[in-house]
C-alpha cells in the first residue's frame, strides 16, 4: 500500500492536541477516516463504501470519547471489549 496516500495515528494524535472544540476534532477526524477508508477501497478495488462511511462518525466517536481502550495497552484487561 501507499503509505502517503493514509492519514497515520501520528496525524490523529496532531489532530487531537489542536485547540478546537472536541466536536470539531472529531469530526476533522472523522473526515480523516473517511479518507483512509476510500483509499484502502481504492487499492483493493473491492469494498462497501457507504456503509464505511456512515459509520465513521459513530465509530470515531466511541473510539476516541467513549469507549475505555488504550491503544498502547490492547491486552488490558479493564479495556471495553
């Protein structure tokens, strides 16, 4: 895969400490996911598109608010499963 084509945890992390509302980084990347997702259907020449893209929103949100899970920690075992 073209790496330079995907947005990487580096760009969401720089996402994240911005000063904007929370709202509006979620929905920066939200937007972001959206990107990498037409990418990976791009090179792959197969997907769902629509349904990937509804549901970036949804999923960002509980990703990066809601759920309790620690990307450096995937085996904790107080994470939400």
């Amino acid at each position: 895969m073209k790496k330079e084509l995907f947005f990487t945890q580096n760009d969401f992390q720089q996402i994240k400490s911005l000063a904007l509302e929370e709202a509006q980084k979620l929905q920066v990347m939200a937007e972001m996911i959206r990107h990498n997702i037409l990418g990976m259907v791009m090179l792959s020449a197969s997907g769902h598109i629509g349904a990937s893209f509804s549901g970036a929103d949804v999923l960002t949100l509980l990703y990066h608010k809601i759920m309790n899970i620690n990307p450096a920690d995937p085996l904790d075992p107080s994470r939400d499963i």
